[in-house]
C-alpha cells in the first residue's frame, strides 16, 4: 500500500516526458483560469475513513512559485510508472492533444499554466468515477441556455433551458468520450529513511518547504491538488477535520462553460472549435454540469500524438 496518496482534481494539465532517462510528470496549473483557486489539502490518514490532522495551503501563497518539485532525498528518481489495473490506467484522464480536441502537439503557455509541478518517481493512475457517460459538445450549442437562465433555481427557466439544450443535442449530435476519471492520482511508496518533501522555487531562485516533511511509518497521506471555484472539492470546517465529498453543481449550467478555460492554456488556439463536456445523468436524461476536468498531453508511448 502507498504512504502517499496525490489525488489531482480541476483544471490542469499533465505531461508525461523523458528527461535525461527519465520519465517526469509535470503537471501545469492554471491558475489563471477566472473564478478559480488552486488550494493543496495534507491529509494524515490513519485509516481509510477517519482523516486527521488537515493542512491547506492556498492559492496566494501557491501562485507565487514557478515550480513545485515533489522530492525524495536519498533515493535516485525511477521515473513514473504507470497503474497497470485497466480501471485505474492513467490514459483514461482527458486527452486534449488526441483526436476528441486538438488532434495536434500544443504548446503550452507557462504563464498561464504557473506553477508547475514536478515528480520523478511515482506510479500515475486515475480514480474510477461511476460510470457516467461524457460527451464533447461545441461550445455553440448550449450557450441558449445561458439566455433562458435568469436566475438559477428557478424551475421554469430550469425546464426550457434543458429542453433547448436537449434539441440543440439532438440536431448536433455530440461525440462520446466514454467515462472520465474522478481524479488524475500519483502513488509514492517511502521506504526507511526516506522523506517526501515539496518544493517551490520562486523567480528570485529562493526555495520553500511548502508541506512538513513525509515520513515512513504506519499511517498513510492524501495530499489534494484542486484547481476549483471556490466551494467546490473538499470541504473543512474551522477545526481542520475532513468535509463530506460533494457533486460540483454549485451553478450547475455555468460550470459546463470551465473547460473552455484549456483554449488559453496553450498557444495558437484563436482559431480551434471550441467545445465543453457534459454528462448523462442516467434515466433522467443530460446533465450540463460536469466538473473542471484534468487534461493531459502525448504519454512517450503515445508519439505522434495526432
């Protein structure tokens, strides 16, 4: 069982690339996307139900790196590995350079996507969702609801917007992305002696201890990096104790709208089609309120990518 548990949920983007021999997740954060906040959650976890001791650095303090380095002195890095388990496989996260969105090599805009972190030895993998159906829908097509919705909560706007979004679904027929991960999750095992330790760098080249050091022993960590509105994800009360997980529908019809938010995390993208995600909601039909999906880039297997 890993120590430590890295669990990424909300909009950011993940590359996989060799460097020196080694493989190396960076994974780009937007902080820059409107109405969004990049908070880190350490949670020790004594067992798997009863979280402890909640530490929360947000996203003030976050922004101001240029990089965060996830480290483990005194062992040479492996490189990531990959979760073999076909549930948990990390090709499963959002592919925005594959066939569904940008079906080219992008070059991301390290300026939006600041800071960026960086881990060198851990398995990558994704958490299971329950299996709903995501679908790519252009951008144009659901922007009447907008039109209808005056005030959220409000049945009757509620009512006629979906039954325009369910007829511009119809005529656009929307392309299927299967069923996306809960989150993008890193796993790192310490051995004796060991420590895990996260860096930020700033500008200036001065380096920070951003968490308390990671040790071995008998308890485990979940560490959260969301990317989210606020109010969304993880929740805590004043005393530092672990909230109830919750759905992202806070404003169930504006958030389909925050996956627009990758087309200015890359360059050159003025003249791509943009799309949004929604999901099924089983029986009941559509549902456009999907959460701040994590993105990632060409795997090294994966060349070209388009």
């Amino acid at each position: 069982m890993p120590n430590v548990t890295v669990l990424f949920d909300g909009l950011m983007v993940f590359s996989v690339l060799n460097i020196n021999g080694i493989n190396t997740c960076q994974v780009g954060l937007h902080t820059n996307a409107p109405g969004h906040e990049i908070k880190i959650t350490v949670l020790k976890m004594p067992d798997e139900t009863h979280p402890v001791d909640a530490r929360i650095y947000r996203h003030a303090e976050i922004r101001a790196y240029e990089r965060l380095d996830f480290l483990l002195p005194n062992k040479p890095p492996t490189g990531v590995q990959f979760n073999t388990n076909p549930n948990c496989d990390f090709k499963r996260v959002l592919f925005l350079e594959g066939k569904d969105f940008f079906n080219r090599r992008m070059e991301q805009d390290i300026c939006v996507l600041k800071p960026t972190l960086h881990i060198t030895s851990a398995i990558l993998g994704s958490e299971p969702r329950t299996q709903r159906n995501y679908w790519r829908v252009k951008e144009d097509v659901i922007k009447e609801l907008f039109k209808v919705f005056d005030k959220f909560g409000n049945e009757k706007a509620v009512e006629v917007a979906l039954q325009s979004f369910e007829n511009a679904w119809e005529n656009d027929k929307p392309h299927t992305l299967g069923d996306l991960p809960e989150y993008a999750k890193a796993e790192l095992s310490l051995d004796a002696n060991q420590t895990l330790r996260l860096e930020g760098i700033k500008a200036c080249g001065s380096v920070d201890q951003l968490i308390t050091p990671i040790g071995p022993g008998a308890d485990s960590y979940k560490i959260y990096f969301e990317n989210l509105p606020p109010g969304h994800g993880k929740r805590f009360d004043t005393q530092g104790k672990y909230g109830q997980e919750r759905e992202h529908t806070a404003h169930a019809v504006e958030i389909s709208f925050h996956f627009t938010h990758y087309y200015t995390a890359f360059k050159n993208t003025e003249q791509d089609v943009k799309y949004v995600i929604v999901r099924d909601k089983g029986q009941m039909g559509v549902e456009p309120a999907p959460p701040c999906n994590v993105g990632r880039t060409c795997l090294p297997d994966e060349y070209p990518c388009a």
